[in-house]
C-alpha cells in the first residue's frame, strides 16, 4: 500500500482550518442576503459582515473602517498599489519596490509605467534581503509617490526589514504599502505601514477573500470604477460566507501562531539541514536565521525543475517551486535571478498545522534517491 500523500505547498495555500470550515457552513444559513439592504435577512447579513470586520481589524490591531475585505489577495495587492499611486498623483509618478515582490506587485507597476508612471527596482542582497542604504535613496528621490515592500519573501521566507524601510519612507515623506501575505496569521506584522494587505487562504481561510488595509490619513484613491460597497475600495459583493469564515480562522491561526513557529522552526531547521548535507550540489537559499518558520528553499544543480516536481509528485509529495523555467515562460524565478541564486532543479518546501515530524522524515529519506535518479536519467553523474 502507497503511503499517504503530504502537502508541503503551504506558502501558495494552506489546507483548511477547522475553524474556517465551521464558520463557513455556520455563515451558509445566514450570510447569503445582500447585507446593503434593510429587510431582515439582508440586516442579519450586515452583523455578520460587521462582525467579521471587526474580527480581522482586532486581530491585526487596526480599526474596522481601515479594513475592506475584497475577491482575493492579487486584487488586494492591485489596489494597494494601484489605489496609492492614484491618490498621490499630486506628489509624483513614481513606484519604488524591491526588486523581490509578488507578481501581483509587479503586474501593478508594469501596468502604472504602461500608463505613463515609472518605476524603481530596489535590489536585494544573496540571502534575498532589499538593501537598506538603496532603499532610503530610493524613497527619499524626487516624484516617489508609493514605497511598495514585501513583508516576507513567499519564495525563500527572508524576512524584510519593514521597521527600517518604514523609518526611511517616513522621513521622505512616502507611504509605505506592505504585501503581509505571508507574514499575517503566522508572525507580526511591524508597524510604520501605511498600506496592508494579505491573503486569506495564506492562513488557512477560504481562497477569495484578501485583505486591503488603509490606515487613516493614508492618501489613497480607488483605481476602479466607484461602487458603493466596502467603502468604495472595492467593487462587488463579498463573498460573506468566505469573509466569515476568514476572519474566524485568521483569529484563530494568530492565536497559535507563536506556538505554531515554535513547533515548524525546528523541523525547517532539520530540512535545511539535511538537504545541504545528503544532497549533492545543492543550494539552500534564503537567510538561514531572520527567515519566515514555515518556509523553506533550495535548488539542485542538474537537474529539471519541473521534473523534479513531477517526480516527487508521484511519490506523494506536493510541493512548490520558486523556479518557472516552464515551456511557457523560458526563465528563472525573478525573485532567485534578483539574489543570484540557482535556480535550476529549484523547491520551495512549505509546512503548515498538519505538517508532522514523521512527514518531512519521509520527504528527507527519498528526496535523496529521488534527484539522484533524475540526475542519472539526464547523463548529469560523475560531474
């Protein structure tokens, strides 16, 4: 009998929480009316909507007016920049970034310059950490009108120094938008931010719920057309049942998120360790120490990357790659090629609150055996 299967692709979308599942099936029977109207079932809807709202803001530490629930966290993401460039048009036309950030981000920024705006990429050093000296000249340029910074790598975990950038971004005048993704329901969050967002299946909520937090006095406008719902920052109607389910199981997962870090620490300490010792002419990327606990990366030398998916795919591992050299797209994670790391043969292993020790034993003992077959599939021995 084959053994189970193991999910090591947190990083991307956590399985479930218990909690998110009760809270969805509870919100069902409740949360289907509009919540804009006034007959009953629509006002029993706006509780639920309220409360939700002041769930999330409680457990983020901000205050329920600066939150807005909206379909996901890529459209969170494009209005938290796209929204932030709007309203500081008067200041200037200009985006800086690291040079790290989500493909969400990205896409923003490409589509601003598209428009007539600019850009400015910020490097990062080996371990994948944005240059702090490069970033305070950056912010502190002529026309800079948003500062966007990724709270946590979501493909090596380096954690970013945001208090720092904060620091820089005020003294310049600029706020400061932070993709807390990867960080929100799994670690704090540091203050100085202007701009928030996050994702709701990150923490084990339902997937299309995202987060978009704009603090007060934050100038910021909504790029899309003006609809009347969450306060005129996102159009649509929510998902209420999923927003409910979200801001239960995001007061759950931070409530045992410190335990949580405690528990995964270890066991991507053990994994870093051992891949870099079993495996021959591998890389483990990312900062060994101020990392994301969960999260972990490393790229083997001759070998395919996506064969190496598939294959440990069939032996019952589900996990990620930070490398998209696919037929489709022809080159490396930009977040590897922005380090300088290897990118070939390249996996993002991500633990989650049913990750156990027993599974990532199992992982390491034919991880081995398993790049070690690819590599003589491809002539790549003896090199």
């Amino acid at each position: 009998m084959s053994a189970p299967p193991v999910y090591l692709d947190a990083a991307t979308a956590a399985p479930l929480h218990p909690v998110a599942r009760q809270a969805l099936l509870a919100a069902l029977e409740d949360g289907w009316a509009d919540p804009a109207r006034l007959y009953t079932q629509a006002r029993r809807a706006r509780q639920l909507l309220d409360a939700a709202r002041e769930a999330a803001a409680d457990t983020l530490g901000v205050r329920a007016d600066e939150l807005s629930f909206t379909p996901s966290g890529t459209t969170a993401a494009h209005s938290a920049v796209l929204g932030g460039l709007a309203g500081r048009r008067r200041a200037g036309g200009t985006l800086v970034h690291s040079a790290i950030e989500h493909s969400a981000v990205l896409h923003a920024a490409e589509w601003h310059v598209a428009a007539g705006g600019t850009a400015t990429s910020v490097p990062v050093d080996r371990l994948g950490r944005v240059d702090p000296d490069a970033w305070s000249v950056a912010v502190a340029a002529p026309g800079v009108a948003l500062a966007a910074l990724i709270g946590a790598s979501h493909e090596v975990g380096t954690v970013q120094p945001v208090a720092e950038a904060a620091a820089a971004c005020a003294a310049a005048g600029v706020p400061l938008y932070v993709d807390a993704a990867q960080l929100v329901g799994r670690a704090p969050v540091p203050g100085g931010w202007s701009v928030l967002t996050a994702s709701a299946h990150k923490w084990g909520g339902p997937p299309g719920v995202g987060l978009l937090v704009v603090r007060k006095g934050t100038r910021w406008e909504s790029p899309w057309p003006a609809d009347e719902r969450e306060s005129g920052r996102t159009p649509g109607v929510v998902n209420l049942p999923a927003v409910v389910a979200a801001a239960a199981s995001l007061r759950a997962a931070a409530a045992d998120a410190a335990a949580e870090a405690a528990r995964l620490a270890p066991l991507v300490d053990r994994i870093r360790a051992r891949v870099a010792a079993e495996v021959p002419d591998v890389e483990v990327v990312g900062d060994p120490v101020d990392r994301l606990p969960h999260l972990v990366t490393f790229s083997c030398l001759y070998v395919d990357g996506e064969a190496l998916l598939h294959a440990l795919d069939r032996r019952g591992f589900a996990v990620s790659s930070g490398s998209s050299c696919t037929s489709s797209t022809l080159r490396p994670s930009h977040v590897l090629e922005a380090m300088g790391a290897l990118s070939h043969g390249n996996v993002r292993v991500s633990l989650h609150r049913e990750t156990t020790g027993a599974q990532v034993e199992r992982f390491l003992a034919e991880l081995p055996g398993i790049v070690a077959g690819l590599r003589a599939e491809a002539g790549a021995v003896g090199l």
